[in-house]
C-alpha cells in the first residue's frame, strides 16, 4: 500500500526517463548461524538538482518521486515560490539529475547557495540562508485532536512503511487528514521525505490547514520549519525531538506529538488542543 498525490492541479512540463527506478535490491547475507539467506537492501541514488541550468544541491535519495522531491526542495528553502511561473521538470535518470525550469526572478542565487548550514540527522541535510525567511509570517490554525483518533491514525500508518518493512534503511512521511493518510512516501533520509510531500502539496496547491504531518524521523528544527512551512499545525512522530524543534513548534503554534506507537504518545506542545476520550 501506497499513499500517492498526482493529480497535479499546477501543470508545469514534466519529462521523465528511466522512471523505473528500482527501491530496492535482492543480495545474500550471512546470518548468526553462518547460513546464506536472501534479502532485500534499500536503494541510495544520487540526484543533483538544478534551477534553471545552475546545480543547487545533490541529494542521495531512493529515486521514487523526484519531481516532487526537487520541487519541494528548492521551495523549502527559499528558492522558488511563484507555482504560476513553473515551467518544466526534467528528471533523467541516466544521469541522475533533476532540472527545474522557472520563470520566476532569482535573486542572488550564488550569495544564498554560500549560506548554508549542514543540519542533524541520518541523511544528512542542508539548509540555506533564506531558510527562516517568512517564519514570522507564519498564521497556523488551532486544531481540534481526539486521542481515538491519533490511536486509529497510528494503527492505519501500520499499514504503510512498505520499503523499510521489505529492507528497512528508510524514514517515512505521511500527509494525514484525521485519521486517514492522503499521501505517504518513504525515503533514505526523512529531509527527503517531507520535501516530497511539500512539492506534491504545492503542486496541488493543497491547503495544510486540515492536515497533521507523520514521520518516522526525529522532530529536529528543520522538520518543524518545513512542516510549518506547508501550512499544518500538528507533527507527530515515531521518534523523539530536539529542543530547538520545541522551542520552533512553540514559538509557530505547531502541536508537537512524539515517540508515538500503538497506543502510547508525549504531547510536548499543544496538549490544550487534544481531548482525552479514550482514557483506560
């Protein structure tokens, strides 16, 4: 099972080649009992990305939505905003690359591409000078959260994660409206994930403000700029958090959900805005 959003209501040219790129890989293992056994390996390809001609950034990725991945990319981090002037997506494949086309003017492009921070976390990530820009723009709607409901939203998230369950090495992100999950994608760094699904929102042009963001990957600040910057007020995760993804989530209004699974959960922002129906 696989959450997708493709029907794009922005229609930049996409050209693709070798869109088949595979996930993952069959190789033979040892185990602890000396015994050959087949299994399957997560996938890692580079894909350099370019705005207008001019290489912006080179991502290790597994490859499966890069027109999406590239786009929100360059969006999250400042690059482009304008979806009315996109003009083309050219991902190949053959030479592991992804070509933006816009329109839109650029401005000091070089001075923002020698601004950059190398951020924490597997699949490590890059940020840009103009990363915070608008940050204090930002108007978040107060959500209204039930405990049943993020217990059946963990339950139905089970059902997804399809590359780590067959090889593991991956983050999943999902896009959720209350207990459903509108779009899912997984990937080899959780960056990568969530600049996914924020392309796919733009592409859209699909409002955040009825969507809470899931992800399997830590809650750092970049996650939490990234998923204010698509317009949702709830994260929840597997994992854990940073203290300046709390302090972010706090100052943005952002309802920070952590380590959550089954039926456990820590709400470290926001517990005003969860009912408590399903106490035991």
């Amino acid at each position: 099972m696989m959450g997708h959003m493709t029907a794009y209501k922005s229609n930049p040219t996409l050209i693709k080649t070798n869109t088949d790129v595979p996930l993952t890989i069959a190789v033979t293992a040892i185990n602890e009992n000396g015994e050959k056994v087949d299994k399957f390996i997560a996938c890692e390809r580079p894909l350099t990305v370019y705005l207008n001609w001019q290489p912006i950034v080179t991502l290790m990725t597994l490859g499966a939505r890069a027109e999406a991945l590239s786009l929100g990319y360059l969006k999250n981090q400042g690059f482009i905003s304008d979806i009315n002037k996109l003009e083309s997506v050219i991902v190949d494949w053959d030479v592991n690359s992804a070509a933006i086309i816009t329109n839109e003017k650029i401005e000091n492009l070089d001075e923002k591409l020698s601004e950059k921070t190398v951020t924490t976390g597997c699949g490590q990530g890059t940020v840009y000078g103009d990363f915070m820009t608008g940050l204090d723009d930002i108007v978040l709607p107060t959500p209204q959260l039930k405990q049943s409901m993020i217990y059946s939203l963990l339950k139905n998230i089970s059902a997804y994660n399809e590359t780590y369950k067959n090889a593991g090495a991956v983050h999943g992100c999902g896009l959720c409206k209350d207990d459903q999950i509108v779009g899912f994608v997984e990937d080899v760094g959780r960056h990568n994930a969530v600049d996914t699904l924020a392309g796919e929102m733009w592409l859209n042009q699909d409002s955040g403000n009825d969507k809470l963001f899931y992800t399997t990957g830590r809650l750092t600040s970049e996650m939490v700029i990234k998923v204010a910057k698509m317009g949702i007020p709830v994260v929840l995760s597997r994992s854990g958090a940073t203290q300046m993804g709390l302090e972010l989530a706090q100052k943005l209004g952002i309802t920070m959900i952590a380590r959550a699974k089954g039926r456990h959960f820590l709400i470290y922002n926001g517990a005003e805005n969860v009912e408590f129906d399903a106490l035991s």
